[in-house]
C-alpha cells in the first residue's frame, strides 16, 4: 500500500492484532490528510475494530 517504513510497520502491528501501537498511527496519517489511510480508519470506525464504533 504504502513505501513508507513507518506506515507499513502500523500495518503489520495491525495484522498481528497490536491495536495499541498501530491505530495511533494509522489515525495519525489519516488526519495528516491521506485518503487511503482515512477510508480505512473509516472502516475501523465502522466496525469498532481497535477503536470505539461509531458510524
């Protein structure tokens, strides 16, 4: 998705279910404004994985 080191290692903590340390920077580059990172937090909001559900 993404060739940037940081972003991919929030990636594989997510994978691995390590959502302490890998939704903060997830929604850390989603409110950097990247819009692939915010449709998929968007989807984490959705189905309240890692963070609080809200629709």
């Amino acid at each position: 998705m993404t060739a940037d080191p940081e972003l991919e290692q929030a990636f594989e903590l997510f994978r691995k279910g390590d959502m302490e340390h890998s939704v903060p920077v997830l929604l850390q580059y989603a409110e950097e404004g990247d819009p692939e990172i915010q449709s998929f937090v968007g989807t984490l909001y959705a189905s309240g994985e890692g963070v609080e559900k809200d629709l």
